[in-house]
C-alpha cells in the first residue's frame, strides 16, 4: 500500500493510517482500494485546478490586453497614431519582436503598411502588396488567420520584401482585420527564433484586430459624416454667394474658387456650351496654368466633357493622364492632375455646360461627393440662369437710354451729311443714312441673342457683309466680299461704334474702290492680340492717289471713321495702298 500519510494533517490521523499500513488484516484491502481510487482523484482535482488557474490568467492577461488596446483605440482620433500604439501593444502582450499593420486601399487593390515598429518605421506608406500576394496578401484575400512557426520565408506563399528585413525572423502570425464582412487589412507579429503560436495567442492576437477594425470603422464614419458636413457646408456656401452675384463672370470665377477650395480640388473648370457651334468653351477655372485655360474648345461628344455634354451624364477618370477618352494627357501631367470628375450642368433638362474637378492624386469619387457635385452643378446652373435673365433685364433697362443716344448719332450724321455732302439724288442720301441705321440694328440685334451685354465683332462684320451683297454692291457688279480671323467679344457701345466703322469702310470700298471696275474682292481679317484688336479691311479695287491723306479728303465717311475711332474706342486708324499695288488696305487697331 502507498504512503499517502502525506494527505493527513493531524497527528492521530497519521498514526491512525501508519497503524492500517502495517496491518496484515486481509478485510482492509477493501479500504486500501478505496483510499488509491480518492488518490487518483484527488491528484485530477489538483491538475484540473492548475489548469483553470492558468486559463484563467491567460484570460485575465488577454482582456487587460484588449483593454489596453481599445483605450488606445478609443482615444487616439488620428488613425496613424492609433495603429501605431495598437503595433507596439500588439507586441508587447504578445511576446513577439515585431508588428505591422497593413491597411486595405480599395482604389488600387493594394495592401498598404501603415504601422510598423521603430526599426522599419520609415517604410510606413511605401511598401504595397498586391491582394492575394504573399502571406500577408493571401490573409486578407482569403480572411483566414496563418500560422508559421518556423522559417517563415520558405513558405510557399511568402513573397520577399528586402528592405522589411524579412531574414531576421523565423516565424510569423498574421490575422485580417475585417468589419461587417469587409476586409479592412492585415496585422502581423514576427520573432526572430522559432516559436509554436497556441491557439490563446491566435485568439488574443484576433481579438486585438477585431478591436482595430472596429476602430478603423468607426473612423471611416466619422470621416465620412466630416464630409458630408463639409459638402453640405459648401453647398450652402456656394449658393449664397453665387445668388448674390448678378455678374457671369464673376460669379463663375467665385464658384469655382469655392469649390475647389471646399472640396480639396486642385482645379476647378465650368465650360459653358455654346449652341451655335456645338462647342464648349471655358467661361470660368481658379486655375492659374495659362496652358490649360488656353486649351481649344470643345466639340460636343469629343473627350470626357464633351461626352458628358453629349450624354447628358456624370463621368470620372481614375488617372486622366492614362485615360485613352481624356484627349490633353500632356497638359494634365505638366499641371500634375490625376483623377476627374465631370459633371453636367442642366436648366430644365437642357444640358448648358459641364462642371470639371481634378484631384492632384489619385482619387475614387464616392457616390456622395458626386451627389455633392451634382448639387453644386445644379447650384451653378440656377445662378447662370438668374445671371442671364437679370442681365437682359438690366439691359432692357438701359435699351431706351441707348436707343436715345444711338438716335442722337443718327440724328448727327444726318445733319453733318446735310451741311457737308453733295449727293446728286435724295436716294443717295438715304440709301447712306439706312445702311448706318441697319449697321446699328444689327449690333442691338445680335445683343438681343447673346448671353452677356457684350456682342460677337465677327456676327457684326458677318451681319454687315450680308446686308452689303443684299443692297449695297451694284446688281451690274460683281464683287466678292468675305472675312476670316479671331472672334472676340466687345461692349455694346464700343461694338455699336466700330459696327459703324466697319460700315463706312465697306461701303466706300464699294462705292470708290469700284467705281471704274465691275469685279473685285473685299475682305475683313479679325485678329486678336495681346494688348488690342486689330480689324483690316482690304480690297482690289482702284488706288489711292499718290497724295492722298484722309485728313483733307473732303470724304464724310472717313472723317466719321476717324472720330469713331479715336473718340469712342480710343485706337487708330490708317489708309493706305496695299504694298503690292493691288488695292488699298485700311487698318484699324483697338485696344483690349
């Protein structure tokens, strides 16, 4: 029988069995049986007891960890530094020598290291790991945890990364970070000898992502509502100062500025369409590249804007510099913008415009930052509308006042034809007065269809010219009249002046250039320049005396050619033979 005198704490109860020991009665066998089988189970209580007092410091260990971690969690608003303290507590409750957190990039479908310890810390956000690529990739593909105990590089799986020191350990554990079914990224822990990772340590190194990822989360809705609450502030923003804004163009320039501003854009374009030539132009960007605020207009359906016109629809670009639809690759890469969205601008379903923002990095517009950008383009359009109607109401306004000093030039012309001109039939003298009224008309008329109290000089030239082959030009002549050059725009007062230039020109072309010829040619070359305007008339017609100047000419129409353009636009005016000897050629320069 064994000695289990030990298990008895009171003198007698030691003599007691010392004396059953060493008895030869045959009935105590039934005793000594009994006695071995509470030994048996009073050494399994003991184990059992050992065995829940080390789970139950494990566990008491494991929840001060995952305490420490969502204190860390709970407390650090900036995401780095949360993945930086949860990397060196993963560590430290671990046991391990090395921690990385990588972050999932959706965009680019790329793990990216975001945490790591002192010794490789200056790689955060410069090592990248395609989804499913090595062991840390098919982690957060596969959303299963991975175990490696020992030469960890041999591993089927691994990928080498030399510069993350991968030579200097031995095993690794890796576990994903997911929320709500999501894959958020990867945490590992590394020692440099080899080591059996139990399943506590997986449980506490999963427990510890679980409370990342939540953490994570919880700061992706955060920034989420902060955007949403700075779209909206915008929003706001911009519609109080572009409604209170009369002005196209500033209010265009205001828009854009604040949006760009707002949204962290880093150019901002409004290209408004223009419905005669099915073009879009460039009305407005806070951009100060003179290379992109130069670019060609646009047709309608041509690269992404024109499309977005075409169609009718919003459109983005991951990388407008690799986009093969987005035709300006090299401009975008000298003004270091990535991604764009375009959005069109509608009044009424009719689409007017497209709204351009570019990022400076790559970038995924969210379903809500276009929903903000519609609203801002929606925005936009009201204000454009309520621009052009509160114009043509001002100019409405002003239009008797024009009609009266516009009657008065008419009226003043008339009189300096009375006292000056010697016309042989009242016809002539008409015929003259009518062309200068029409002239005027056609500049009143042209402002009636355009958008701005500002009038097209090439609709004016192009207006005058058909009204010359229609009454002006003999129907016993032949005479070609055409124009090229620069379109520009002018006020209506310098557009009413230089319609009348443009009229008297013409007209005593026809009239003395042609006088002995019955064919020609007469043409107008716009050209816009730097700081002016250059306008030039040319003909083919008769000469010009060898001493002729048009100061003491005793011609009416260009003494009123002068006056016009030295007292109401300010420029100059010259008359010459054309060098070649084949006509004259009549320059008219105005500054911008």
């Amino acid at each position: 029988m064994r000695d289990r005198s030990a298990h008895f704490r009171t003198p007698r109860a030691k003599r007691l069995f010392a004396a059953l020991r060493h008895s030869d009665d045959p009935n105590l066998s039934v005793l000594h049986e009994e006695l071995d089988a509470r030994d048996k189970q009073l050494r399994e209580l003991e184990r059992i007891v050992e065995r829940q007092r080390r789970e139950l410091a494990e566990k008491s260990s494991e929840a001060e960890a995952l305490q420490r971690v969502a204190e860390a969690t709970g407390s650090a608003i900036d995401l780095e530094e949360m993945l930086r303290v949860t990397s060196s507590i993963a560590t430290h409750i671990t046991g391990t020598d090395s921690c990385q957190v990588y972050l999932y990039d959706a965009a680019h479908d790329e793990l990216v290291l975001r945490a790591a310890d002192d010794t490789i810390s200056d790689l955060v956000g410069r090592v990248r790991l395609k989804m499913g690529e090595g062991i840390t990739g098919w982690v957060a593909r596969e959303r299963k945890p991975v175990m490696v105990s020992k030469n960890a590089m041999q591993d089927h799986r691994f990928k080498s990364v030399p510069e993350m020191r991968e030579g200097d350990f031995q095993s690794m554990l890796s576990v994903p970070l997911v929320a709500h079914g999501e894959i958020l990224g990867v945490i590992n822990v590394r020692t440099r000898h080899p080591r059996e990772y139990t399943r506590g340590q997986v449980q506490l190194l999963s427990g510890i992502a679980n409370q990342v990822a939540g953490a994570i989360e919880r700061s992706r809705r955060y920034r989420q509502l902060e955007r949403q609450a700075v779209h909206l502030h915008t929003l706001s923003e911009v519609s109080q100062a572009i409604s209170s804004n009369m002005y196209l163009e500033e209010l265009l320039h205001l828009f854009v500025t604040m949006v760009a501003r707002t949204m962290g854009y880093k150019v901002c374009t409004v290209m408004l369409l223009d419905i005669e030539r099915q073009e879009l132009v460039i009305k407005a960007t806070q951009s100060d590249n003179k290379e992109y605020a130069g670019k060609p207009n646009l047709k309608v359906g041509e690269s992404v804007a024109g499309r977005v016109v075409a169609e009718g629809r919003i459109m983005t670009l991951h990388d407008v510099k690799e986009a093969e639809e987005y035709i300006f690759p090299d401009i975008a890469e000298r003004m270091g913008v990535s991604s764009m969205a375009s959005v069109p601008l509608l009044i009424q379903g009719q689409v007017i415009g497209a709204l351009n923002c570019y990022t400076e990095r790559v970038h995924t517009f969210t379903r809500e930052e276009l929903a903000i950008l519609q609203a801002l383009g929606a925005q936009a359009s009201l204000a454009i509308e309520n621009s052009k109607l509160m114009v043509r109401s001002a100019v409405i306004q002003e239009m008797h006042h024009r009609i009266k000093n516009n009657l008065q030039q008419i009226v003043s012309l008339v009189r300096l034809e009375m006292r000056f001109s010697k016309y042989r039939t009242v016809e002539d003298a008409l015929n003259d007065t009518l062309s200068r009224i029409l002239a005027i008309s056609s500049v009143h008329e042209l402002l009636s269809r355009e958008d701005l109290d500002s009038v097209s000089i090439k609709k004016v030239a192009e207006s005058l010219l058909h009204a010359a082959r229609q009454s002006v030009i003999p129907s016993d002549k032949t005479i070609v009249v055409e124009m090229d050059g620069d379109d520009f725009m002018m006020p209506l007062h310098k557009a009413t002046s230089l319609a009348l230039v443009l009229n008297e020109l013409v007209q005593n072309a026809i009239e003395h250039g042609f006088r002995t010829l019955n064919e020609g040619r007469i043409a107008i070359h716009l050209e816009e320049l730097e700081d002016v305007y250059r306008i030039r008339i040319t003909n083919d017609g008769e000469a010009l005396p060898s001493n002729f100047t048009y100061r003491t000419t005793q011609s009416l129409g260009l003494s009123i050619v002068e006056t016009l353009v030295r007292g109401d636009l300010n420029g100059t005016f010259t008359i010459e033979n054309d060098s070649e000897g084949d006509g004259i050629t009549v320059s008219v320069i105005v500054p911008r």
